[in-house]
C-alpha cells in the first residue's frame, strides 16, 4: 500500500493537537496566501488545535507575519510564528566572531538588527551569514563558488540563514541560500544551518507551541508536521519522531502533479528511499 492520497485534511488533522506548517508551498505560493489551506488550519484552531508556522524564511519573525498579512494569510489561521530568521540571531549571539560577511537581500540586514556585529568586506570577515542569493532571479549558486573557495580556505564559518534549496515563487523555481552552503560544505567549510530540518529550529517551534497550548508541552505522538519539501518538512519530522502530511504540489509539483492531480508514480519515485513515510499526502492542504 502506498501513502494514502487525501481530498480534505480534516479528519486527519482532528487527531492531532499539534501542527507544525510550513509557509511558502504550503499556506500562499509566494505571491498569495492559497484559500483553502487558510480555512482549513482556521478550522483545526478552532476546534482546540494549536498551529505553529515554521518557516525557514531568513527575516524575523515579526517582518514575516507582516508579509503573511500582505500575502493575505489570515491571523485566524495560526498562533504562532517561528523562522530561520529567529535561529540565525541565535547562532549569531552564541558566535565568538562579531565581523560579518552577508550574502543576501538588503531587506535581509534586519536580522542583523540589535546584534552586536559589524558588516564587513570579504578580506575583513570572520563569519559569512547567508540569507538569500544577492538576487536569486539573475544569479545562480555557482556564481559564488570562487567567492565561497576563498572563505573556505581560510576556515570562515558560515551561517545558512535559509536551508532550503529551491523555492517556488508563483510559477518560477529560484534558489535559496541553502544551494550556497551545500556548496560550502562539499568545498569542506563549516556550516551552521539555521532552520528545518535541523531540531533548533523545532524546538522553537514546540516551545511556540507551549506557549500557544498555555503552558501545556505537546505530546509528541499528537504533533503533525505539514510541508511540501522531501529535504526538510519530512526530514525535520522524522528527526523529531512526528507524523507528517505531505503537500506534492509545492516544490515537489513538476514531478508528483499530473493533470491537476497528485500522481501515485510520481509521488512514489518522490518518496522513494525514506525510512519514514508521511501518514498521508495531498496535492494542496485544504
């Protein structure tokens, strides 16, 4: 038997108290929040569930909901927020080096807000921190390759503010900062990946959701993780011994969706080789 392939995500998500969701391919495609997704995380508040967003956005968590409001999300559809931005200003206050090298947007620099560093050139840095691309629509990750061979070299600690690889936004697939650390880790240098699927950024997320359940930790067999990406929603779930709903069509969508459909084959070969199989899959979380 195959994972089961799922219309409407009530009934199962009516055995959980917990959920865990990712943002972008899950609750809007990067342009506008996505209707049914929305209605549905409302409806599992409401009848007593608490919903986490974990996104491995690199900006604070307080600049992603506003985003959220922008794209249209409804603050009905969750109760708390937590992003890869959060992390990285952890690792950033635990870190020795204080000289920063940012590879990223300039709207990104607001991680950087109240932490007791300096931006710095390339020769001056003792830590990069990597948010996003420069601009991920003309670039590509194998553009940074000389500069990221000269930080490994010196042994230059980096920060992978965004583990994703690739993200969809709208019908476009562009690459993330995790593209330039899995290059800095196959040239040999040290990362520090600030989000999904590593357990600080879950273990943020489960205290967010403490908070939400008013003091009350989750049981860990009631929690359902709901993402759209093999390499992190599912791994991240597997690593904390969660359940998960996998959504084929984000990132996932050329090769699982076919007219409109989650494809049996298509998901398969998606799956393939995972210990841990999601409890369930759908096209679109509704």
């Amino acid at each position: 038997m195959g994972v089961p392939i799922l219309d409407q995500a009530g009934k199962l998500l009516a055995r959980y108290d917990v959920v865990i969701s990712d943002v972008w391919g899950v609750v809007h495609d990067g342009v506008w929040a996505l209707p049914p997704a929305c209605a549905a995380l409302t409806a599992f508040r409401e009848r007593g569930g608490a919903v986490v967003l974990l996104s491995n956005a690199p900006a604070p968590s307080g600049q992603v909901a506003e985003l959220l409001d922008k794209k249209r999300v409804p603050r009905g559809a969750w109760d708390k927020l937590v992003t890869s931005g959060d992390v990285t200003r952890s690792l950033i206050a635990e870190s020795h080096h204080r000289k920063v090298f940012h590879i990223g947007w300039q709207s990104d620099r607001s991680v950087f807000a109240g932490a007791e560093i300096e931006l710095v050139g390339e020769e001056e840095a003792d830590l990069v921190v990597a948010t996003e691309l420069n601009d991920y629509r003309t670039e590509t990750p194998e553009q940074y390759r000389p500069l990221l061979e000269r930080f490994a070299a010196r042994g230059v600690p980096f920060i992978c503010g965004n583990p994703d690889l690739v993200v969809h936004v709208g019908h476009d697939l562009l690459p993330c900062a995790g593209s330039l650390a899995a290059i800095y880790e196959e040239l040999g240098g040290n990362v520090a990946w600030a989000g999904k699927p590593y357990r600080p950024a879950y273990d943020l997320a489960l205290e967010a959701a403490r908070t939400a359940r008013g003091g009350h930790p989750a049981d860990p067999a009631k929690v359902l993780v709901i993402g759209d990406a093999v390499r992190t929603d599912l791994a991240g779930a597997r690593l904390m011994g969660f359940d998960s709903l996998f959504i084929a069509g984000g990132i996932h969508r050329d090769e699982t969706i076919r007219d409109g459909a989650v494809d049996k084959a298509g998901l398969e070969s998606v799956l393939a080789g995972l210990v841990v199989k999601p409890v369930a899959a759908m096209g679109a979380l509704g």
